[in-house]
C-alpha cells in the first residue's frame, strides 16, 4: 500500500525545469483536495480545482499533450460556444442577467474535465486513489450529517439529502458509489488475487457494509428517477464484466455468481427495511398516471410526473421557437416564470426553474449546435476509454466502473436535470477526467496499467 501511494506522488515522466516541478506538486495537492471535497465541500473542492489550474499552467509540457487531443479542442470549442450564447443572450432577458452568468459559468466548469485528467494521467495509482478519496469524502460528509433529530425524521419515512440539502443528488452519488463498491468487490474475489483468505474476508467484509450504507442513503433520497437509472447501471456493469473478459490474457472468465448472489441479498435486506418507503414512493402517483392514460394530461391531478410532462411540452415548444441555438444559459427559470401557467409551478405561485430532463434542457438553452457539441464529446470520451482497453491501459474493472457510469448519467438525465450543481459537476469532472487519463497516460508512456495495482 505505501509502495502504491508513493508510486501515485511521483509522475510518469519528471519535470524538466523548477516551474514545472513546483507546478507538478501544486496539480498533485490540488488533485487530492479536489477528489475528497468533490462530493464533500465546495469550498475545499474550488481550491483543489484552482491548484490544479496553477500546475497546469506552470506546465509547458501539459500544454503541448493536451493541445495535441482533439478533445481538449472540442472542450475548448464548448466553452468559448457557451460564453458567446450568454453574452448574446443577456440582453433579451436582463432580469435574470445574474442567473444567465452563474449557469454559463457552470456550463464551462463542465467541459474543464481535461485539467483533473491531466494530474490524473501523471501516475497510474493516482485514479483509484482520487475516486477513493471522492468517496470517501462522500461518506465522511453523509455520516456527519446524520445528527439526532435528522436521524429521527428519516427513521420515520422522511425524505432527506443529507450535508447535500439535494435528496437526488445525494441519491445519484449513493448509486455511483455502489458501482464503485461492486467492481471493487468482484476485483477482489478474482481468483487471480493471490490474498489470504483472512484479507479476502475481510475486505468483502467491509465492501458489504459500504454496499449496504450507500444503499440506505439511495433509498432515503427516495428518488426514483435514480432508482430506475440503477436498475440498468448495475447489469451494464456486469455485462461489461461478462463480454469483456475474453480479451483478457488469461483464459477464465470472472466470476460474477457470488457477487449477484450478494448483491440480491442486500437488495432483499433493503426493500426488507424499508418496505414501506418504497412502496409509497412507487405507488404515490399512480391515480396521476392513471387519469394521464385514461384521460390525458390536461385531466390529470399535478404531481411530480403530470408537472414532469407539462415542463417537457412547454420545453418542446419554446425550444421549437429556437431549435439551432436555443436561448442561452440560465434562461429557463424566467421563461417558466413568464409562461405564468399553475401547471409548471411547484408549489403553485413558484414557478419551476429547469425541465427535469436533461437532454431537452440542453436544446432549450444552447440548441442544437450545442447537444451535437456534447454528444460529440460523450462519444470521444466512450472512444477512448474503449480504446485504451484494447490498448490494456486500463483493467475490466476500471472500464466497468466507468461504462456503468456513463450508463447511470444516461438514465438519470431522462428525468432530472442538477447537472450545473457543484457536487455533480465535480463528480463529473473526477469520472470524465479519469476516462481521459488512461488515453493520456498511454500516449507518455508504453502500454502502463491503469488498474488497482495488479496486472491483468
């Protein structure tokens, strides 16, 4: 262990002039505090991200990698695309001047992912280690929330977000982790891992206890545009397990009895446990859906879905007014507003500020010059994570952590849209900085392997 994180402190390739080594040990500090305030603290995460941003800037060597990838272009391209439309866009809607400048700000702190990704690349223990400390930091934030009274509420069926304050936020990290967690696990039962018995035991020991602890913070957010993006997060995950293993150099596939087994066991526990919450949350909209098949949307009571398909076709609509380049960042709250319909306030006379769905809330604000941009970019970060498997710069359990992941984003958008929210952009940027950095560390050095310390 202390041989791996002294491995993680030192890059691949050493700086060739005092700049870039004292930029180096900035990116490397600024690295670690970002991973475990990413999902923790804003603050401690901002000064994280600005170290890193110093390093990098220090680093003449970076520039001269990064700028070779057509990625970090394309990233590039989004941003200077994202400042335009809002300055554009200001003018038309000058009441909410100060919301259009705060979103087109989150927007560009999305495409940043090439920066993490950078500090990420310099050494191969650095990944595990930062999503361990990303995490970990999670947890620590999710444990110190739980006082007395909070406690109390949630025992009783409330709902909460924990240090989050966001129960869906809070819910979506809960089920990235337990990917983390179950990759983890199946890595550790490989029957390659020459562990004793004793390590063995204890490490499923403690993945069970994490498994089980993030599993009761899904259920508390009680969301269940989450719960459904699960449900086909955690087969991808071992799909990719299952039909990726033959490019292995070993013969023998891994062993995922064990681990569906365990995780069936601990979903039983959970629904066990909290029977009650889950079935109330599922069926509490079900006279809504009802009234939506049998009579329409126009007959149905308002609740969280009947509200969900109004925003879509008010969203649908407007954007069709637009369809190229949409309205600009930041704009949607105060078109709601403006619409002044009871149908898309929530509660009524607070008019509802973003669409509840991603993908449409992409084409509402930068068009569709803007969602080509960034499915451009998804599938150029899929690209090269596929390929750096190929390449074994990274192992099947990295890539499955991380496929399942993009499987997870692609779900969760469909209902929710807290993308521009500080714990989920900086989730974002750890999860696509790391799908990066296998590409970039390969292009520094020959074939490494990017994995949990083992060779595949």
């Amino acid at each position: 262990m202390l041989h791996s994180f002294r491995e993680s402190l030192l890059p691949i390739e050493k700086p060739t002039t005092i700049a870039e080594m004292i930029g180096s040990w900035f990116g490397l500090a600024g690295l670690y505090l970002f991973s475990f305030f990413s999902l923790l603290s804003i603050a401690g995460a901002n000064i994280g991200l600005g170290l890193m941003i110093i390093g990098l800037m220090l680093s003449k060597q970076a520039w001269r990698v990064l700028l070779r990838q057509w990625i970090t272009w394309i990233c590039l391209l989004m941003i200077a695309y994202v400042i335009l439309r809002a300055y554009w866009s200001l003018g038309e809607i000058a009441a909410e001047r100060e919301t259009q400048l705060n979103q087109a700000r989150d927007w560009v702190l999305l495409f940043l992912f090439f920066i993490p990704a950078w500090w990420l690349s310099q050494a191969k223990q650095r990944i595990p280690i930062s999503i361990t400390l990303m995490f970990g930091g999670f947890a620590l934030g999710m444990i110190t929330a739980l006082d007395g009274e909070t406690l109390s509420q949630i025992l009783q069926g409330a709902r909460s977000g924990l240090h989050f304050g966001k129960p869906v936020i809070m819910g979506f990290d809960c089920a990235a982790a337990i990917l983390g967690v179950t990759a983890l696990a199946i890595h550790w039962l490989d029957a390659r891992q020459e562990k004793g018995r004793l390590t063995t035991a204890v490490r499923l020991s403690l993945t069970l206890l994490a498994l089980l602890f993030f599993a009761q913070g899904l259920i508390i957010s009680q969301s269940r545009g989450v719960w459904l993006a699960i449900l086909f997060a955690l087969p991808s995950l071992f799909l990719t397990l299952r039909y990726a293993t033959p490019r292995r150099r070993q013969s023998g596939r891994i062993g995922l009895r064990y681990p569906v087994i365990g995780l069936a066991a601990i979903a039983a526990l959970s629904l066990a446990l909290n029977w009650n919450t889950i079935s109330q949350r599922i069926a509490s909209e079900s006279e809504g859906w009802s009234t939506i098949v049998s009579q329409g949307l126009d007959e149905a009571p308002l609740d969280a879905s009947s509200y969900r398909l109004h925003l879509w076709q008010f969203g649908l609509r407007k954007w069709l007014e637009r369809p190229f380049f949409g309205w600009g960042p930041g704009t949607t709250h105060a078109l709601v507003e403006a619409e002044d319909s009871i149908k898309l306030q929530d509660p009524p006379g607070s008019s509802l500020d973003h669409l509840h769905n991603a993908y449409l809330e992409v084409v509402f604000q930068l068009g569709l010059f803007g969602i080509l941009l960034i499915a451009l970019l998804s599938g150029a970060l899929i690209s090269k994570l596929v390929e750096s498997y190929t390449k074994r710069r990274l192992s099947i359990y990295f890539l499955a952590f991380l496929a399942s992941n993009f499987m997870l984003i692609a779900i969760y958008s469909l209902t929710d849209f807290r993308h521009l929210h500080w714990n989920w952009r900086f989730y974002w940027l750890i999860i696509a900085g790391a799908s990066l950095a296998f590409d970039l560390a390969g292009r520094k050095t020959a074939a490494p392997r990017m994995d949990h310390g083992q060779t595949d």
